[in-house]
C-alpha cells in the first residue's frame, strides 16, 4: 500500500467544509499521460488500501502489454478511536493515509491498449472506489 515515508506531523486537522459552496479540483483535471482515465464526479476520502485494490483491478485486466499511471497520493494521515470508547479524551490513534479528492480529478490512466480493454479496466478501478467515476478519453 502507498504512504509516505516521513511525515513532519503524526495527525491533521479536519479539513473545514462549507455545503453551499461546492469545491471542484483546478490541478491534476486533464489526461496527461496515458489514452484513457478516470476521473471522479463526487467528494470524497480514499484510503490508501482503496487505490491499492483499484490498482490490483486495472493490472490485473491490461495484463502485460498496458502501462498505467496513479495519479494521487494518500499523505494526509486519518485516525480512529478504538472500539468501545467513550466521547472525550482525545483523538484517536493513527489508522493509516488518505488523499482527499474534488470532483474533475482524474485518478487512473492507462494506455498501450484497446480501447474497450482501456475502458473496462478503468471501470472496475472505478468500483473498487467510494465516490462516483466516470472513464474519460485524452483529448487532441
């Protein structure tokens, strides 16, 4: 699974979210290495054991002649309080790392193959994710 190999603090705060005012991604938007990607429709976390099962999916279909590319990264550390814990006495332990994702950022990329091979491995990558995807094509 990915992390990162240092980290300068052990816990983040919780990002502030305002509903009436919906964020959308401005970097990572465009295809810009391989053929095809996936591109997130919604708000959401995913976790680093998330991108690693998408990943095992999308290899899995392109088999040895496709090349792919992950184009996040899970830094940003989420705990969780142990079971049965009552409120109150502090933030949980560390659980592991999460990439916080804006709708219009592409995720995966893929290329060297079919387009339907393209396609289908994307969409089961897609599946193994929280949020709503959608397979997009380079354009140009």
């Amino acid at each position: 699974m990915l992390l990162p190999k240092k980290v300068k603090h052990r816990k983040w705060h919780t990002m502030r979210h305002n509903p009436q005012k919906p964020k959308v991604e401005t970097r990572g938007i465009t295809v810009a290495f391989g053929s095809h990607g996936v591109k997130a429709m919604t708000a959401g976390r995913i976790r680093s054991n998330q991108i690693e099962s998408a990943r095992k999916a999308i290899m899995h279909e392109l088999g040895k002649t496709g090349r792919m590319w992950i184009r996040i990264f899970p830094d940003k550390p989420y705990t969780q309080k142990a079971a049965e814990v009552g409120m109150g006495k502090g933030k949980g332990d560390p659980q592991g790392y999460e990439f916080q994702v804006w709708p219009g950022r592409i995720l995966f990329e893929v290329d060297g193959v079919t387009e339907t091979v393209a396609r289908e491995s994307l969409r089961k990558a897609g599946a193994k994710l929280p949020i709503k995807t959608k397979v997009v094509s380079r354009v140009g």
